[in-house]
C-alpha cells in the first residue's frame, strides 16, 4: 500500500500525518531553541548529558548497567555519554561497597551546580514560551506530552521484550561493546 493509499483508507491519517509533521518540527526546533536557550552558551548542555546527570540527580549512585536500563539504552552508550562527564567534572566514578571490583557513577557537586544552572535556564525557556498560554493550557500540553513520551517508552520496551535477544551482545557491568539500540 502506498502513503497515498493509505491516506484515503483511514480517516485519521491527516491527523497523523499532521501529528508526526509536528512531532518532526518539534524535535528540530526543540533542539534549535535548546542550543539558544537564554540566549548564553554557557546555558546549554547536550541532551545525553542532562538526562544522564537528572537521572544521577534522582536516584543516586548507579552502575553502568543500571543507569543503562533506567534510562532505557544499551551500556555502550551510557559508557560513552558518561566518559566526558567524567572529563569534565560532572560524574565521579567511585567503589561500589557492595562489590569491590565494580564502580558506581555519582554525580559530583560541579554535575550538581551545572545540573541546577541549566535546568533553570530551561525552565525560564519554557515559562517565556508559554507565557500567553492559560494555565490550562500548559496543564493540559504537559499532560499530554508526558502521555506521548510514556507511550513511546512502553512502545520500545515492548519491541526490546518482543525482539530475540543475541547472546554475542551481551554486556559486562563496566559497558561491553554492544551496539546502540536507542541511542540517546
């Protein structure tokens, strides 16, 4: 069936079709919007980085795996992501009590600071952006785009249930070599 078949089979498809132009847009100017926030470079941070050091930020000290699984992408790419926090100050590696030979990831003070200082240019963003909107409105837009994002979780997490899982990939504690499913 072809995209033109199917918009005139379903009486929704200009709806979606319009959706996902949206969603499109969105993710390109979110990202566009991100990189002037507050109109000062040093209010922007990468996104990997920030739901990486809010996740540290909100549930403690974890290991690679388990920051891993908790934000849903392969260990590789967490190893990856966190090797220039680590750089920079941001994440300190430190001996999991439990398990000597492992290490935890912690978000140190300076991840903090910096953490704190670009939420609050984000949350100034969106309070400029939606300030002629009701308080209904932004109510009701967070709302639903909460529900949008908790779909395509429980979507990938079904597709990573559902998908046969390839033994060669499996991953050590400290990262592996396995490759991105999700990326971040």
């Amino acid at each position: 069936m072809t995209p033109d078949e199917a918009h005139d089979e379903a009486p929704d498809t200009v709806l979606y079709d319009r959706l996902q132009h949206e969603v499109a847009l969105f993710a390109r100017r979110a990202e566009q919007t991100r990189l002037g926030a507050a109109g000062e470079l040093r209010y922007t941070m990468d996104r990997a980085a920030y739901l990486l050091l809010g996740r540290l930020e909100a549930e403690g000290p974890m290991g690679v795996k388990a920051l891993a699984q908790a934000m849903s992408i392969d260990s590789s790419t967490v190893t990856r992501q966190v090797t220039p926090l680590v750089d920079q100050g941001y994440v300190d590696r430190v001996p999991n009590p439990d398990d000597g030979r492992a290490v935890l990831l912690r978000l140190s003070e300076i991840g903090l600071d910096r953490l704190h200082q670009v939420r609050r240019a984000r949350i100034q963003l969106m309070a400029e952006m939606c300030a002629e909107w009701s308080a209904e409105d932004r109510e009701r837009f967070t709302e639903l785009l909460t529900r949008f994002n908790q779909e395509m979780v429980r979507r990938q997490a079904a597709r990573q249930f559902a998908a046969p899982k390839d033994e060669s990939k499996d991953e050590p504690e400290d990262g592996g070599t396995a490759g991105d499913r999700l990326g971040a």
